[in-house]
C-alpha cells in the first residue's frame, strides 16, 4: 500500500508564495513520473505541472514563470514552488506520482490541498 501527504495550502495575497510538498511512503519499488494538479470549484481538474523520473518537467502555460516543480528522490517527495500568485489559481491542488510496487505501475493521487489567493 502506498500513502501520499500533501502539505504547504494556505490563503495567500495575490503576488505571494507557497511551495506545496508531496510525501510518499510504503512498499515503493519505483517512483517514476510526478506531478500536480488542480481544480477549481465548477471547472475539471487539470495539469499544472509534471517531473518525470530523470527530472524533465512540463508546465502548464497558464502557469509557466511563476510555478516551478522539483523533486527529491530520496526523499520520496515532490515539490510545487509557486510565485507571483493569482487569485485565479485558487483551487484545491492535488499530487500524483506513479509508482511501481510489487505489482506493474499505479497512478496514486493525494489527498489534495486547498490553496487561496485573496485579491
């Protein structure tokens, strides 16, 4: 069984930072691509960004120059930087890291965290 922590939400002014984490922990053989995601009240969840397992990263443009992921393999864990906050990022803010355990690979997803940005 795999578990996924998020953590670093929070209620943010518009122009302000946080930088969201993303744990994982169990039986993991291998962690391959990672990313986050997001969804709005009334809008579908969608790609914010992603880190593939040799640290190749894709970012969505409505975010591209403000957020940045990362990831530290040792640690199990993802990283979303986020700058220059808008108030249409707010959104609940989900990881997702397929990861390979005794059995082929499974997509586990967090269990989201809330992000506000205040105009």
């Amino acid at each position: 069984q795999v578990q996924l922590v998020e953590s670093g939400g929070g209620l943010v002014q518009a122009g302000g930072s946080l930088r969201l984490s993303c744990t994982a922990s169990g039986s993991i053989f291998i962690i391959n691509a990672m990313g986050w995601y997001r969804q709005a009240p009334g809008k579908q969840r969608e790609l914010v960004a992603a880190i593939t397992k040799g640290g190749s990263t894709d970012v969505a443009d409505s975010v591209k120059g403000r957020f940045t992921i990362s990831r530290d393999n040792a640690k199990k864990t993802v990283y979303l930087q986020m700058n220059s906050l808008k108030p249409e990022d707010t959104a609940v803010y989900y990881c997702k890291i397929a990861v390979v355990t005794t059995t082929p690979q499974v997509d586990y997803w967090g269990q989201g965290t809330q992000v506000t940005v205040s105009s």
